[in-house]
C-alpha cells in the first residue's frame, strides 16, 4: 500500500515539474519488546541552497496521519505542510522550489 502511495505522489510531483524520485531504506526497531521490520520512505528535491523533503507521518499504533512537507534551509527546518491529500502536497512542494 505505502509504495503505491507514493509512487502516485512521485508521478503527480513530476507532472507538476517537480523531479522527485522515491527513496527507500529499510529499518528495524523495537515496538513493545519485539523487533518490528519495515520500509521508510520519502521524497528530497532540491531548492537553491535547501532542501525539501516529504515524509508521512504516523502516530500510536502505526496510524496514517499523512504526509509532511519541510523545508530545509541551513541549519534551520520549516514544516510548511501537513496533509493527506497529495494535491496539496503537491502545491505546498511547487511553492516551496519555487520560492
């Protein structure tokens, strides 16, 4: 489910002119005394002299929240969107490399 997800969004970002590639990475942690496998995913773009990421975010149990836009400048991180909808992540990433 979660890669198709953003495969969609990776598509809708491009569509907007936006390059965006679905990075990856494998984790495991531990939940609750046992070891949990799973897959992080998130797109970067770059923007200037920063950098835009989205994430998803989750809360207790696992639940969906949606995804997370934060921008990147120096030392100093910015959330500038939180959202289900891809459209609005999609517009929240174009404003933020365009800027």
């Amino acid at each position: 489910m979660s890669a198709e997800r953003w495969d969609r969004l990776a598509v809708d970002l491009v569509a907007a002119g936006v390059p965006a590639k679905v990075t990856a990475r494998s984790y495991s942690q531990v939940e609750y005394g046992r070891v949990v496998h799973g897959v992080s995913r998130s797109i970067g773009v770059g923007q200037g002299d920063g950098l835009v990421m989205i994430r998803d975010r989750y809360g207790r149990g696992g639940k969906w929240y949606g995804y997370s836009v934060c921008v990147t400048q120096g030392d100093h991180d910015r959330e500038v969107c939180r959202s289900t909808k891809r459209s609005e992540v999609v517009a929240a990433v174009v404003k933020a490399v365009t800027q």
